[in-house]
C-alpha cells in the first residue's frame, strides 16, 4: 500500500518529467536543463536531485516516457484492425508511426535523431533503453505472427551478404532472441530501413525541397515493401 509520501514523491517526479517535456517540446532539446525545470516548478535545481541522480538520468526518463506513449498509440491502431487481417495491421501501424511523428517533430528528434548533448551513454540506461525495446518489439511481433501464419519468401543464409550474416546472427541471439531465419531479420531490417528512413526525411523537412506534401510518397513505399511480405496494399480511407 502507497503513503501519503510515496504519491507525493510520484506526482513530483511525474510533474518534473512532464515540465521537462514541455521545455523539450517549446525551446528544443539543449533548454532542458535543471535549472530551467526547477525555475518552471518553483524549486531549487539541488532539490531536483531528491528525485534524480544526475541531468542524464531525467533526460533518460522524459526519452522512456516518450517511448511508452509512442507504443501505445501504435498499439491502440494496431486493435483497431480485425486479429486476422495482417494487411491492415502493417499498414495501420506504419500510418500511425507517421502520423504520430509529424504532430511530434520535436518528440521525434529527442527519439531517433541525434544523439543529445547531456544524455550521457554511460550511466545506467535500462528505463530508457527497456521503452525503446517495447517500441521496437511492437513492429518485431507484427512479422513474426505474419512469418507463423504465413510464412513469406525470404533468402536462405547461404545467399546473404557474408558481411551481413554474422551480424544478423548477433541481432537475433542478442538482441530479439527469437527464433527466426536470418532470412526474416534482414527482411524486417529492411522494411525498417524504409520505413523509419521516409518517416525521418519528412519529420526532419528534408523532402520540402520538393515535396509540399509527402504523403502520396510513403503510399508508394508502403505499396512497394508490402507485395514481398505476402501483404495486400490498400490505401488510406478518405478523412
């Protein structure tokens, strides 16, 4: 049973990673510092090492909480698509991860752009990093319950790139630990390739150069990557 200190001390921790995520999402990723939350909640920045050890160590849980909110947004467009209808769970979900990330540009950068400043690699990661698995668990699971229903082309390991192969390997007894043809991770690397890299070319506005409205684009990339997974393309429904 929770005390009266322990709802305290969770709504302070809660109320702290929620102003740092505003700042994040107004002033950019570098005017996330203690001082400016402390300065926001009316605290002292020595008082907000009550609840975390180090700058690094809240910028790794404001990354976390932006991950779970992530995959449960995907999550919740994958139930929204009939158990048996993997077409429209895929498509579904890539949609969602878009849509998510275009009204998130500044979540998005925190996520999967460059490595920010203060976010220091070496301190203790599992929150983070366990968010990030779950995230990427999400799109894993979608192609191994296609690969058990209906299992899809893909190349035996004597037709891989050699360089590939023993990091493939590496991937899934490290990484996944599932037990997958090495052929199925390199096809679901590379669906991921494509669609992350389209995602982040539009998030990040390097497709405005010709490209008012990059939607038609992912269509085709989606169109294009479905046909090899044994999947149907259909295109969105008219809002």
């Amino acid at each position: 049973m929770t005390t009266r200190r322990d709802r305290l001390r969770e709504a302070t921790v809660r109320e702290i990673s929620e102003t740092a995520r505003r700042i994040l999402v107004d002033q950019g990723p570098e005017a996330v510092t203690l001082r400016a939350i402390a300065r926001e909640m009316g605290m002292t920045a020595p008082a907000l090492y009550r609840y975390y050890d180090s700058h690094s160590e809240l910028l790794r849980h404001v990354v976390g909480d932006i991950y779970t909110e992530l995959t449960a947004e995907l999550q919740a467009a994958i139930a929204q698509v009939p158990h048996d209808d993997m077409s429209g769970k895929f498509l579904s979900v890539a949609r969602q991860f878009r849509r998510w990330s275009l009204g998130h540009p500044r979540e998005y950068a925190l996520l999967f752009g460059a490595p920010i400043r203060g976010l220091d690699p070496d301190e203790q990661t599992d929150f983070a990093e366990e968010c990030a698995r779950q995230f990427g668990w999400t799109f894993m699971a979608l192609f191994l319950e296609l690969w058990q229903k209906k299992p899809f082309p893909v190349p035996p390991d004597e037709e891989i790139d050699p360089a590939l192969l023993p990091q493939l390997r590496r991937y899934r007894e490290e990484r996944l630990g599932v037990a997958l043809p090495l052929g199925v991770i390199q096809q679901f690397l590379k669906c991921w390739v494509r669609l992350q890299g389209s995602v982040s070319l539009e998030a990040f506005g390097h497709l405005s150069f010709a490209l008012e409205d990059a939607a038609p684009m992912f269509e085709i990339m989606l169109q294009e990557i479905a046909p090899p997974l044994g999947l149907t393309y259909s295109p969105p429904a008219k809002e």
